[in-house]
C-alpha cells in the first residue's frame, strides 16, 4: 500500500539545493545541500514529474551530488559504472523541460530520509507517492545476483 504526500505536507522538509556543473561535463547534475545528511554510495529514489527514478549519491571536493536519475537500478549502476551508453538520464531530462541549468535553484524535498526525495523547480507544488522500502534482505539477495 502507498500513501501520498504533497510537497508542502509537515512530513515532508524541503531544502534549497542547486544544479551544477560536474567535472568537465556540460550536463547538469544536483548539488546536494549537507542538511540532506546522504553521502557518496548512498543509492536513492528521486521523484521527477511524478516518476520515480534510481540515483546513487556521489561526491567531489565540493560535496554530495546526483549525477543522474535512472529508470531502475540496472540503468543506475551501469551509468554510475560507465558500461553503458543507452541508459537515459532522466535528471538531464528534467532540467531541459524545466528550462532549469547549472547554477539554478531546486527544491529537493526529502519524503523518506535516506531513501525518496522529490526534486521540483522552486514555488511549484508536488505530490509523491510513498511506497514501502525495499525488504533488505530480498535486496541483498537481488545485489549478490547483480554482481555475478
């Protein structure tokens, strides 16, 4: 069962972040605040437009930062890998619709700590759908699976 919670919702605390510039890349990725309390390796879920995508959390000397959102894990880990080419990066996506770029403000709410955050142009409302974390157990079945 799912339940759903708008962005303005007391459950849900919104924190400024920014989109920024990764290496020497022209794309944009999102810049994490430290409020956000996540950290290189983390692997998250990251609502853009409604759509809940896969992101793993990475770092530099400037911070934590998203440099993309996947459709599933598969995706994710093979961008974050560099062993595939045609895996869509849905957070360049988004930026592109939004009109939004490096340097631009975002909204990133957090709607499950550590696990689902929202991203969403600032002063825009959003609702997410909450669903139930992964069984941790059935998780590292399907990672050790993965590694193969």
């Amino acid at each position: 069962m799912s339940d759903r919670l708008a962005s303005d919702a007391d459950d849900v605390t919104s924190l400024r972040a920014r989109l920024a510039r990764s290496g020497g890349t022209r794309l944009p990725c999102l810049r994490i605040p430290d409020e956000a309390d996540l950290s290189a390796g983390d692997e998250i879920r990251l609502v853009l437009d409604g759509d809940q995508r896969h992101a793993t959390v990475a770092s530099d000397s400037r911070g934590a930062l998203v440099r993309g959102a996947y459709d599933d894990r598969k995706r994710m880990r093979e961008a974050t890998e560099g062993t595939s080419s045609d895996a869509e990066n849905r957070l360049v996506e988004w930026a592109r619709e939004h009109g939004r770029e490096p340097g631009d403000a975002v909204d990133l709410d957090e709607v499950d700590p550590g696990y689902l955050y929202g991203v969403r142009v600032p002063g825009e409302r959003a609702v997410y759908t909450v669903t139930k974390r992964p069984d941790e157990g059935l998780q590292d079945i399907a990672d050790s699976l993965y590694d193969r």
